[in-house]
C-alpha cells in the first residue's frame, strides 16, 4: 500500500489539511523519496502514513481485546495495559516502516541499474553504430523491457526530450542526477561529456562497456570464492557439526549428565535449532551479495 498511487492520492483526499503537522518528522527522507521514483509526492506519502496507522491501530485495538479477555481471561486492568503498550507500538512499527521504505526501494533501484549497466553499454554501443541521433539510443532502449528499472530510465530520457521538449544534453542529465546507480550514473554524464565535445560516442561507449564487464567479472569471481567459502563452513557446521552434537547429546542423555530430557534436547535442536540456523545462513548469504547479482 505504500507505493500505490491510489491508496496515497485517497489518503491525501482525507488528510491533505493535515500532513504540514508530520513535515518535520518526515523531512530526512524527502531527498530518498524523490530519488526512490516511487511516483508519490511527499504530502501524498505522509497522508498514507496518517491513513494506515488510523487503520492499524483501531484494529490492533480490537485484536489485544478479543485476544485478553478470549485467552488469557485478563481483567480491565491486564487489558488496558496490553493497550497502553501494544497502541503505541504498533503505531511506532508503522512509522518506522514508512520512515525506511524509500531507502530500502532506492536500494533495490540501484541494485537492478547496476545488474543490467554493462549488458546495456554494450547494447547501446551497437545502436550507436548505426550513426543514429542520441535521444533515438534513449528511445530504443528503453523498449528493451528485460533492462528492468534501466528501460524505465530509458523511456524517461525519451519522454523528456519527445513529450516535454528537453534539449538531449538536459534530459540526460536530469535523470543522471536523480539515479541512485553509481555506474549508470556515470554513464550517462559520460555521454553528456562525449555530445557536449563532440566526442566519439559509440568509441565511448564500447570503452565503458569493457570496463564495466570486467568489474563484472571481477566481481562474480570474488562472489564465487565467498559462495565457496560459504560451502565449506556449511558442511563443516550443518553437517560434520550436528551428527557430533546429536552424538555427544545422546551419550550424555545415557550417562546422565544432562539436567533435561536427551529426547527434549534433540527434538528442540531438530525442529527449533536446524531451522533457524539454516534461515539466519540463508540470510547471511543474501546479504553478502554484491550488487547487480
């Protein structure tokens, strides 16, 4: 719901006299907002906040009181507390996630500029070739639907220059101040440069695609030795490690040297223990991912 154009323009019908009151507690991340290209203006994002938590919060609401007084058989006061803590909770868990989406989607933009660069540096080096004019590279590009957020750059330079009439040197560089992509960054001022000079663009081009599939390269290559890495401590601790622990538990459970039941122990290591390591190993690889992988 927090991207969603209609749910923010529907919130802002119903608060737009209210958002200047959270300008302040929204202003860190107007700058993210802007370069997420989430299509949703501030006053607009700042109303959806205000709309979910009046939706979150009654029903949470609702929740802690059925859930009090069904289960637990708590009194008015047990039940006031929970609401006293569980509101306030909620509401900050609302803003949190509103406060951190822009960043988190302007890390997922430049995650999926950066994986597609080098292919399209090549792709636009061969449509450079053809001797046609810069903004009909824009335009070719960005019909390319496999180049993802890069296509939608694309399209956008076009629209610029087709539909608002941009001059090719400003539309390039209104979206190359924008774009939360290093390297697509600094391929389009590089092409701002070449047609400013009178350079060469299709050399330029072929020269930063080069470039940009070699630190590719080194990149997956660095990657790859991490995954190894990885293999080799999964096999050690999920493998060799968990037959040795179920080894020494079950002969500890036979000596008696352990305070619980061995077949407790086992069963929390098995349908408890595994699982969550296997989750946090999980995550840790994801996270160790380069960007554009």
């Amino acid at each position: 719901m927090i991207a969603t154009k209609k749910y923010s323009l529907l919130a802002y019908s119903l608060f737009k006299s209210h958002v200047h009151y959270l300008d302040k507690v929204f202003e860190s991340i107007k700058v993210s907002l802007q370069k997420a290209d989430i299509g949703v203006a501030m006053d607009e994002y700042i109303a959806s906040f205000m709309l979910s938590s009046l939706i979150a919060v009654p029903a949470v609401f609702f929740i802690i009181w059925v859930w009090a007084f069904t289960f637990m058989k708590a009194g008015i006061l047990e039940m006031l507390i929970a609401e006293l803590i569980g509101l306030p909770l909620v509401a900050g868990v609302i803003l949190l996630i509103y406060m951190a989406y822009p960043q988190y989607r302007l890390n997922s933009l430049k995650n999926a500029l950066d994986k597609h660069v080098a292919f399209a540096a090549t792709h636009m080096a061969t449509i450079a070739g053809t001797g046609v004019p810069p903004h009909v590279i824009f335009q070719m590009m960005g019909q390319f639907e496999e180049y993802g957020e890069l296509a939608k750059s694309c399209r956008s330079i076009s629209q610029n220059i087709v539909v608002f009439g941009y001059d090719t040197l400003s539309a390039i560089s209104e979206v190359a101040a924008r774009t939360p992509s290093h390297k697509f960054k600094d391929l389009l001022w590089s092409i701002v440069a070449t047609i400013r000079t009178g350079g060469d663009l299709r050399a330029m081009l072929i020269g930063k695609s080069k470039a940009l599939m070699e630190e590719q390269h080194r990149i997956e290559a660095k990657y790859i030795e991490t995954l190894s890495m990885f293999a080799e401590i999964y096999s050690t601790v999920f493998v060799a490690g968990i037959v040795m622990i179920f080894v020494l538990l079950s002969i500890m459970g036979i000596l008696g040297g352990l305070p619980v039941p061995v077949k407790l122990v086992l069963q929390l290591t098995t349908y408890l223990g595994l699982p969550l390591a296997a989750m946090g190993f999980i995550i840790l690889i994801e996270t160790s991912k380069p960007a554009g992988l």
